[in-house]
C-alpha cells in the first residue's frame, strides 16, 4: 500500500489519479474510470469528483493500492 499525503482537507478521486502517476493528466480521469475497476474504503466507485479524506483507501485493480494521509492540523508543508 502506498501512501499519498495530501495538504487540503480532501482531493478528488481525478486528483488522486494524477498524484499516483496513474494518469498523465487530469482529462484522462473519467476515461480512465470508464475502463478501469476502482474501489474507494471497498465500494465501487466511478466519479472522478469523488472527495477523498485522510484515511480513506482506494485500490485500482492490477494497478495498486493508496492510503490518503491528511497532514495534522495547521501543518501545511509535506516532507
């Protein structure tokens, strides 16, 4: 599982895609939803609006699997 730190409350699942290098842009998002199987915390999922928090998990089949990590309050830099 990999972990994807994230520095906003949420990001969308098109977003997601993009930081895990699963795409090479945000267009290719619904494409890739269409063709692909993608579960957000075990469900089904096909929005690409779909907001992601800390602690959700998202496994792409034959791809991978993602943890959404959330900086601590009033932390705003990733390292």
């Amino acid at each position: 599982m990999e972990n994807l730190t994230i520095d906003t409350e949420f990001i969308t699942l098109g977003q997601l895609l993009k930081m895990a290098n699963v795409i090479s842009s945000g267009g290719m998002a619904k494409w890739f939803l269409d063709e692909h199987i993608v579960y957000v915390n075990g469900e089904e999922e096909q929005r690409r609006g779909k907001k992601l928090r800390d602690g959700d998990i998202i496994k792409i089949q034959d791809i991978g699997t993602y943890k959404v990590i959330g900086l601590p309050d009033g932390q705003t830099d990733v390292y």
